[in-house]
C-alpha cells in the first residue's frame, strides 16, 4: 500500500502536469503570441504553488525523522529557490 504523503505529493503533480498541458493546447488554440504569452504568465503561479505544497507535504511526511536544524536549512533552501524563481 502507498504512503498517504507519497500519493497526496504524486497527485499534486499530476494535477499540476495536465494544467501545463492544457495551458500549452489553450496557446495553440489561441495562435497568438501575446494570448499565448499571457496563459504563460498565469502558469508562473502555478509552478512555485506546486513546489511549496509538495514539499509541504514530503517534509510532513518526514517531520518525525528531521532535526529542527535540517528543517530550518530545507526553508532556506525553499527560500532560495523562490526568490530566484519569483525575483525579477
């Protein structure tokens, strides 16, 4: 039997992968840049969303087996990649 985290994290990513793919079908449709570029401006949420719940999810799954020490190093890490993702 799968862990509930596991599948919660797998299930979450499959949402998050046929979002990408409808947005990409949605530019195709729509044949312009500007349009195509504006559905890919709102998929910029969608990518950070889905890491910070995944990982929300993963580091509950494994709270029992971290120190403090290694969590506080796993935000700062989630920190890092945000800011570089969402820092213009």
């Amino acid at each position: 039997m799968l862990d509930k985290f596991v599948t919660s994290m797998a299930t979450i990513r499959v949402i998050s992968g046929s979002i990408e793919i409808v947005a990409a079908l949605i530019m195709l449709k729509l044949g312009r840049v500007d349009k195509a570029l504006a559905v890919n401006s709102m998929l910029a949420f969608v990518g950070p969303t889905v890491l910070l719940l995944t990982t929300a999810i993963g580091l509950a799954g494994m709270a029992d087996k971290l120190s403090w020490g290694k969590l506080v190093w796993i935000c700062c890490g989630i920190s890092c990649l945000l800011i570089g993702i969402l820092k213009k």
